[in-house]
C-alpha cells in the first residue's frame, strides 16, 4: 500500500500543541510569501490539536509495528467476540498489545511538558479503542494524520461483556405449541374469609405494579434529562472550541494578509521607474 504524499500540514502534526499556532502562522506567512496563496490558506484552517490527538499521532508514526500488532490482536478480539475464536486468549492478547501503546502516548505527552491527568489518560484510551478498531480511523492513526478524538466505540473490548452467542445462532421457526388441555379442578366454593383476602391480595399487587411503573416513568425521565444536560454541555463546550478556532483563524488570516502586503510592497519597491 503506497504511503500518502506527504504536505505542510503533515510538518505541522509533528509541532506539540503548545506550539502548533506559532508554527502553524509562520508556515502560512511563508506559503503567502512564496505565491501558494490556496495552500497559504488551507494551512491558516488548519485547528489546532488536542493533546490526546498529537501524541497518539507521534505513537502511529514511531510505534507503527506495534500498532499493527494492536489492530491484529482487536480484530481478532472482534472475532472471538462473535463467537469465532477463544475469547480470553484474545481478550489477553489485545490488553498486551493496548497498554504499550498507550503508556507511550502519555510518556510523548511529559516529554513534551504536559502533565497527564487520570482524565487526560481515559481520552487517550478511549481514543485509541476508537480508531484500532475504525477501518477508517485506523488507517489515519497508521499515517499520523487522526484528526479528532473519539468515544468508546460500541462493541465491548474491556470494559462490557461479550456479544451473547444467542444473538448469533439462527432463529428457530415458529412452531405452533403443543395444546395442552389443564385438568378440571373441583369445584369449591371459598369461603367468604378467603375471597375477601384474595381481593386484598390483589388490591396489593395492583397497587406494586403501579408504583413500579411509575418508579420507572421518573427514572426515564431523569435518564432523558441528564442525557438533555451531558448534551447541552458537550454543544456548549464545542460552541466554545469552535469560537477559539475561529479567534486563532482570524489571528492566522491577519497574519497571512500582513505578509502579503509586505511582499507586495517589497516587490513593488524593486520595480524599476520609467524614466
């Protein structure tokens, strides 16, 4: 398979984050400066990465035998799952294969002079989980260009059980049951003691099931209203990111114009007069 071309913007995933600004304006300036005006612009789009995004990047450049070996062990992890394959030899040969990969994010991350919080720590796990186990993604782990970070994909690795072999198996037909003719119990009239306490009996259970089910109306309902909240302040918090990007955007832009002008002028400078 025949590597991608690389571009500037590939010079740049190599900057830490702390930095990539700076370096991202520069970059923009000299492209402006040197008459790529499209590329200048791409290169001033450009977001800055998160932390979790660049290191796992410089781990899919460095560590790229190890990372093929992690994507092996998940598919196979992803087999036995479905019931082709012994579950936990693959469940041990991915944790063996994961947890390398992903010390090192944090090891490139204190090198570069940012602390790892347990947090910071969980993102990169679960962005990792994301993109070995995303043909898409994986693949753009593999060329050190993963754009973004990623939730716990949805089948279970290491935190949720196995697929249940049930759901694999084909579905019987239906076949009518057998009839089964009950007995005739003999008749007996209940007492009025009895009848009177199957009527409470009842009441009783009619009552639990009701408040069941309104028990479990307000869990819904609270359910619903935190998912509302957790989405509420995800749109806030990218609200947010998007208005910092465009600040840095506008920053960069300005930059690039600046530069511009000042080659223009420069040009213009060394242009002889008509006498």
């Amino acid at each position: 398979m025949a590597k991608p071309r690389r571009t500037p913007a590939d010079d740049l995933r190599e900057i830490p984050p702390r930095e990539f600004v700076q370096a991202r304006n520069a970059l923009a300036a000299r492209l402006a400066q040197s008459g790529r005006s499209a590329e200048a612009r791409r290169v001033a789009r450009l977001p800055r990465p998160s932390p979790v995004v660049w290191a796992l990047n410089r781990v899919g450049i460095s560590r790229a035998r190890e990372l093929r070996l992690l994507i092996d062990a998940a598919d196979r992890l992803r087999r036995a799952q479905l019931g082709r394959g012994d579950q936990r030899a693959a469940t041990e040969d991915y944790r063996h294969a994961f947890e390398p990969l992903a010390r090192e994010a944090n090891r490139v991350l204190r090198d570069a002079g940012s602390s790892v919080s347990a947090a910071l720590d969980r993102r990169i796990r679960s962005t990792l989980l994301a993109a070995v186990t995303d043909r898409g993604l994986r693949a753009d782990l593999e060329a050190g260009r993963l754009a973004g970070e990623h939730a716990d994909p949805g089948f279970a690795v290491i935190s949720r059980g196995p697929v249940p072999a049930e759901f694999l198996r084909d579905r019987p037909r239906n076949r009518p049951a057998p009839v089964v003719r009950p007995t005739p119990a003999p008749v007996t009239r209940p007492s009025p003691t009895a009848a009177e306490s199957r009527k409470v009996r009842r009441q009783r259970a009619r009552a639990a099931r009701e408040a069941a089910r309104e028990t479990q109306a307000l869990q819904a309902r609270a359910r619903r209203a935190e998912r509302v909240a957790q989405a509420a302040a995800k749109r806030v918090e990218a609200v947010r990111r998007e208005l910092r990007a465009l600040e840095e955007r506008s920053a960069t832009l300005k930059a690039v114009a600046e530069a511009a002008r000042r080659a223009h002028t420069a040009r213009a400078g060394r242009t002889p007069r008509a006498g």
